[in-house]
C-alpha cells in the first residue's frame, strides 16, 4: 500500500470534522438521481467507492437498498461512518482498502465514485483503476470527478481534472456513456467546486 496517502487520509479524518473538509455534502442529490436512473432493484450490488463518511450510503439505506458496501483507503472515515448510522451500519459492508490494491470478491451492479478517481495521477494507477471497472462492474459505472473547471489540488494533495470528453475515454473500451453534467458543488466553506458527473453503462 501506498503508506504516504494512507496515512494522509487517516490524518484528515482524525483531526478534521465534516464541516471541515470540502467535500462534505448534506445530500448528495447527483448522486441518488443517477443511482435511481439505473432502475435497477433495491437488491442491486452497490459499491461506494471513496465513501470516506460520506451521507450516500444514509441515503441509500433509507431508500431500500440492501447491498450496499463501501470502500475507503481510510479506516478512520468508514469509523465515523458506522457509528454515524448506528445499528444500520451492520446493513453495510464495509471496506479498508486503497482502491489500487483492491481485490473484490464480487461483481457490483453499481459502481459509484465521487472522491478517488481524480486523486490517481499516475498513468499505472489510472490503468488499475479502470481495469478493475472493466472486470468488476456488470451494468453502470457513475463517476464524478473535478472537471478542467474545476480545482486542481483538494486536500493539499494534486489531483487530475477530466472534461465530460476525458472521462469517456477512459473507459470506453467496456462502457458507453448515457449521461454526463457539469455541477458546482458547494462546499461547507460556500466555495465552489466544479464537477464532471457522468453515468456510463457495461457494453455487454
């Protein structure tokens, strides 16, 4: 594992609150709209990837859905999660993984990413990445990530900005896109935060 960005990630959520980082969000609408999009089942395997303590998993518990797991390089953040939901957190299937060393043991009907995928930088680690998608998700893959709009650092650490063009390249060699949108995300701090959001589905 990458120790440096691991022990980056566990810093922040140990030392910083939700009210405290940029990415926090009340409810990620972007997020369940595109999720429902799919008209999948409530028993559709879903996958966070990033979750960190994010409020998607809340929000898809109350819906109904009921495989849901999520994945986060930081032990500390998936903490705070499941004591946030209390007994629901044992509905979930939680995670401790950095997402380039992760080794599924199942497919996932939904993948979901709106935190790790502009954080890989290097082209070896944008090839895992991908290929795990390829490999790994049977119907649709939603990603959100900065767009060129967007910030080119967040948590003082670089990332990689992707145009709506951009991400569809990434994976067109097993997705085809049904939708993509650019959206400010506003932060706990009122700044805004320009997003590339796209939903593609698996070309079977």
């Amino acid at each position: 594992m990458e120790t440096d960005r691991k022990n980056h990630w566990e810093t922040v959520y140990q030392t910083k609150q939700p009210n405290e980082v940029s990415w926090t969000q009340k409810n990620p609408k972007t997020s369940i709209d595109f999720i429902r999009e799919t008209h999948l089942d409530k028993t559709a395997k879903i996958i966070d990837i990033g979750g960190g303590d994010s409020k998607l998993v809340d929000f898809l518990l109350e819906e109904g859905y009921e495989n849901i797991s999520v994945l986060d390089i930081a032990e500390k953040a998936l903490k705070r999660a499941k004591k946030r939901l209390g007994d629901d957190s044992e509905k979930v299937n939680w995670i401790v993984s950095d997402i380039t060393e992760f080794k599924p043991e199942t497919r996932y009907d939904i993948w979901h990413d709106r935190a790790t995928f502009h954080f890989l930088t290097r082209p070896e680690q944008i090839k895992t990445y991908v290929e795990l998608a390829e490999k790994w998700v049977t119907n649709f893959l939603i990603i959100g990530t900065f767009s060129e709009n967007g910030p080119k650092k967040c948590s003082g650490l670089d990332i990689k900005q992707y145009s709506e063009m951009e991400l569809e390249k990434q994976f067109s060699n097993s997705f085809k896109k049904l939708k993509c949108i650019t959206e400010d995300h506003t932060t706990p701090f009122e700044t805004a935060q320009n997003f590339t959001f796209c939903i593609f589905e698996k070309i079977k």
